[in-house]
C-alpha cells in the first residue's frame, strides 16, 4: 500500500505498508473472493480498488493530507469538518449524472439539513436546552413547513402544517382498570379523530380510530420495545376513549 506524503507542495509516494489484500473462504463457502488493490491516482491521492471475483466492484480515493474520502465509485465528495464536538460534518456529494446530495447536523445549533437526488431541501430544526430539548420546533422542505407547538409539560399541543391548518392535541386524565391513565386526543387535519392511551412513562397502551373504529392494543417487552398484541374493528370506542370524548 503506497505511502503518500506531501514534500513543498507536491504529493510523493514516500514508501509502502502492510495492509489488506485478499479475503477468501473455503470451496464449500459460498461467499464470493473479494481482492484489494492499492495505488495513487493522477494527483498522486492513495486509492483503494474493491473487487470481487476479480471485477471491480468499488473504487475509493482520499486525501492523503487530511485522510478524508474525495471519491467513491461514481459519487465525488466535498466534505468540510464541524466546528466542534456537536457539529457533524457537512458532506456533499455528486454523480455522474450531475445529481447532487447533502447531509449536515449541527447540534448545538439545532438543525440538520438534508438535500436528496430531487434537490429539495429540507432543514429541521429543534430546542437545543430546557425542557423541549431535542423536540421539533420546525421542519422546513420544498412542501411547505411544518411547525410544532408544546405544553408546560414537554408534550406536544399543535402541528401546524403548510397549508395553515392545525393539528391538535390534548391530553386528559381517565381512570382505567389499570391506573389513572393519560390519554391522548389527536384532531387531524382532515377532522380525523385519533384516542391512544399512554402509560405513566409516556408508552402508548392503546390506540382507537373514532372513524373508522380501528381499536389496537400494545404490549413491551423487558427491553422496552413495543408489539402490536391485539388489532380489532369496534362499533363503540372502549370505555376509556369514550370518557375522553365526553371529557373533551
């Protein structure tokens, strides 16, 4: 693997080291050979060939002076590092084709931006301290923005979308069979009504669909991850859904 060094100005191969060559598996496996292949390109920046069954598969080249990516297969990279500990690198990059992508997370700022092959972008951006810390405040894209309104409690109150309409959210408190649960009632933008029932850790229990009377039940395993246990369709809300109607 070549060594590449820059001497006044100009990239030398100053040496060679040990790396990777080959990775190959008994005949009874069957995983294809994969070789590596090291070199320099034009501007003498190290390059690295990934082939498989001897065709080339990947091709990557780097600058030697910051080891960061500049090329990979098809994609051409601009990379600029962060600022600090919170703030990702931006990372651009594009095709044969001329298509563009590019990614950048600043949290200490709040937001991240993201552009796709489409060339839209859309730029999120969030609390950075206090109690909504890490929650959404905006979402800005090529459809519209989005913005995200909360409670003295952290929990989410109002969505207003592009077109102005407003999704809203309440939370009120209904004694269950299990404990005094809070239940959580989403106004949708098209007058949808949705009722889920939360825990007292915030973990949804139960989900009921006023319209179309979609009634789905949850459970969690030891490591806190949710199963939909039950899916039925009913004529009438169970009981704490229908309190939380009548509460409203």
């Amino acid at each position: 693997k070549p060594r590449v060094q820059n001497l006044a100005g100009k990239n030398v191969i100053a040496g060679k080291d040990m790396s990777l060559a080959s990775i190959s598996t008994g005949e009874a496996s069957r995983m294809p050979f994969r070789a590596f292949e090291y070199g320099v390109d034009t501007g003498i920046q190290p390059t690295m060939t990934a082939k498989r069954d001897g065709q080339e598969e990947r091709k990557i080249v780097w600058n030697s002076g910051n080891n960061i990516i500049s090329k990979d297969g098809e994609w051409t990279y601009d990379i600029s590092m962060g600022a600090g500990p919170s703030d990702n690198a931006a990372i651009g990059r594009k095709n044969a084709k001329n298509q563009s992508e590019f990614w950048h997370r600043d949290g200490s700022k709040g937001e991240e931006i993201v552009q796709g092959l489409d060339g839209l972008m859309k730029v999120t951006s969030w609390f950075t301290s206090g109690l909504l810390a890490g929650k959404v405040r905006r979402v800005d894209s090529g459809h519209g923005t989005y913005k995200y309104t909360y409670d003295d409690h952290g929990r989410l109150l109002r969505v207003v979308r592009p077109s102005g309409v407003v999704d809203k959210v309440k939370y009120i408190n209904v004694p269950t069979m299990r404990a005094s649960n809070v239940v959580k009632v989403q106004e949708l933008f098209d007058a949808q009504r949705v009722c889920t029932l939360l825990d007292n850790l915030g973990r949804v229990q139960a989900r009921f669909d006023y319209a179309s009377g979609a009634y789905h039940t949850f459970t969690y395993n030891q490591d806190g991850y949710a199963t939909l246990e039950n899916e039925v369709y009913v004529n009438d809300p169970p009981e704490w859904a229908r309190i939380a109607s009548i509460s409203q």
